[in-house]
C-alpha cells in the first residue's frame, strides 16, 4: 500500500509539473545547452543532440503548441558532485506542422534522436512545391 | 553557452540574469536562421571531461556521445593520459537538408596531466552512455612515496598532538 500511494503522488507532481516549474528546474547552474544536428526531408525533421551521460529513464521530450522541449539530467553526475553538466535542456519553436501522436526519440551512447513527421497537409504543400 | 565577459558587468547578479536571458531564448528552427554557436569543429573545449582523485589512484571520464570504441585511442606514458580519436561529420539522409550542425566532428586529442605516476599495466577504460571512464590505479611506487611523507612529518614537526604554536 505504501509504495502505490507514493507512485500516486510522484504521479501527480508530474501531472501538476507545470512548465515554469520544469524551466526553473532547468535553469539550474549545472545544466547546459546541448549541441545539435537538425535535418529536414520531405517527410520529416529530425534532431540530434550530444547528451553524454543521460540515461533513458532521464530524458523528457515534450511537445507543446509550438515548441519542442528537451530536457535530461545526468542523474549520476549530481550524486557524485561531479564538475561535468549535470543535465541538459533546450528548446526550439517549431514552424512545421508535425503528427504529434508520431513523434519518436531515441537515446543512444549519449545521443539523442528525435523524429518529428511532417502533418499531411505539410508533406502535400511539400510536393507541390517541389 | 558560456559567456565569461558576463562577469564583467556588475557582478554575479547580471550574469545569473545573462544565464536565464540565454536559457529562454527560443531556438527557431529555420534554414534562414544561422546557429548561435559557431561551428569550430572541435576546439579546445571538446571533449568536456573530469578528472577525479579516488582512493586507489584516479578516475577520469571524458565526454566523447557517440563515439565507438574503436574510434578511441587511448594510452598512459609516465604521468601523461592521452586520449585521441575522432567523428565524422554528420550527413543527412539523401534528399535531407541540414538545418543546423552544431556538433562538433572531426580529430581531437585530449592530454591529461596526473599529478602523480600509475600504473599504466592496469589502466581500464569502459565506455558508459557516449562517456568514457578510465580508471588509473596508482603504481605501488607511488604509494610507498605517500606514506613516506606521513612519517617524514611527524618527525620534523614533532610528536603527534603537540601544539605547533608552544
């Protein structure tokens, strides 16, 4: 009984997460902005970033209106008091319409990829023009 | 994004707010929008790394995502760590165009001073994601040195608990 009620309440402080409360985290004097590699295809916007450190259960990609939010702590690295980046966070306002419910991210060997698909309508204007 | 000339204009008070104007900017994902950060290919910076102090010799880890093993050069000579290898620049898919690249690719050669000798036999180096730890147990000459040195102090400053000051 115990462990649910605190799986309840982890559950609703990230419910209740709201995004100032995820930026000031985010803030924080560890944290640093990760470098990228951003491509575009005609069916896609895909993003790469260097996040050394982070671990699959650390890393939290949101999408929001127009704005795609990377945010992971290296969760070792504050433990240990370590001098490298404790965590990473970035974001980007997005100009494309994308399928949200198709959004993908990857982690591996401390890079992440983000798949954002273009929404139909874009792919369509997308073609036209070409 | 670090800014160092943010220092100089009134104190930690301006930097911090410097360092929170930097964290909200919005990146805006456009063609047309050139980077913030220039891409220099690896500089001096790259890769980020630690060296740590631990009870039988030293740890360091170095940044270095995405790299493959056998992309990683790393050997010890005397009191010297080296750390070299490289990445290749990364190419979009055919048909793909780049919007940004802001990671660096390229060679690197990373030299870390140990401030004292190990034991260069028993260096390990483990790769853990994209950063790599290398354990360097001290060399058992090393440690005979250290002890010396505790006895060495007693016997110049005294008995143990005497007050240096009487």
């Amino acid at each position: 009984m115990d462990r649910i009620d605190k799986d309840e309440l982890r559950e609703a402080q990230q419910s209740e997460a709201t995004r100032e409360v995820r930026e000031a985290r985010a803030r924080r004097r560890r944290y640093v902005r990760p470098p990228v590699d951003i491509y575009s295809t005609a069916s896609e916007m895909v993003v790469v970033a260097d996040m050394p450190g982070v671990q699959k259960g650390d890393l939290d990609i949101t999408v929001e209106r127009d704005e795609l939010v990377i945010e992971a702590k290296a969760a070792r690295r504050a433990a240990e008091e370590s001098t490298l980046p404790w965590g990473y966070y970035r974001r980007f306002r997005l100009k494309t319409a994308f399928d949200r419910e198709r959004i993908s991210a990857g982690l591996e060997d401390g890079i992440v990829r983000i798949t954002l698909p273009k929404a139909a309508s874009e792919q369509a204007r997308k073609v036209e023009v070409d | 994004m670090e800014n160092e000339s943010g220092s100089n204009a009134s104190g930690r008070g301006a930097l911090a707010e410097f360092r929170d104007a930097v964290t909200n900017l919005f990146d805006q994902v456009s063609s047309q929008v050139t980077s913030l950060i220039p891409d220099l290919g690896f500089g001096r910076e790259f890769p980020r790394h630690e060296l740590r102090v631990e009870d039988d010799g030293y740890r360091v880890l170095i940044e270095l995502p995405g790299f493959k093993r056998e992309e990683i050069d790393v050997s010890v000579v005397g009191r010297t760590l080296t750390v070299s290898g490289q990445r290749a620049r990364f190419e979009p898919p055919a048909g793909g165009r780049m919007l940004r690249s802001e990671r660096p690719s390229g060679e690197f050669e990373l030299t870390v001073r140990l401030p004292s000798e190990v034991d260069a036999i028993a260096v390990a180096a483990q790769m853990r994601d994209g950063v790599l730890d290398v354990r360097l147990p001290g060399s058992k000459g090393a440690r005979g040195r250290s002890v010396d040195v505790e006895e060495g102090s007693e016997n110049e400053y005294g008995e143990p608990g005497a007050q240096a000051d009487g």
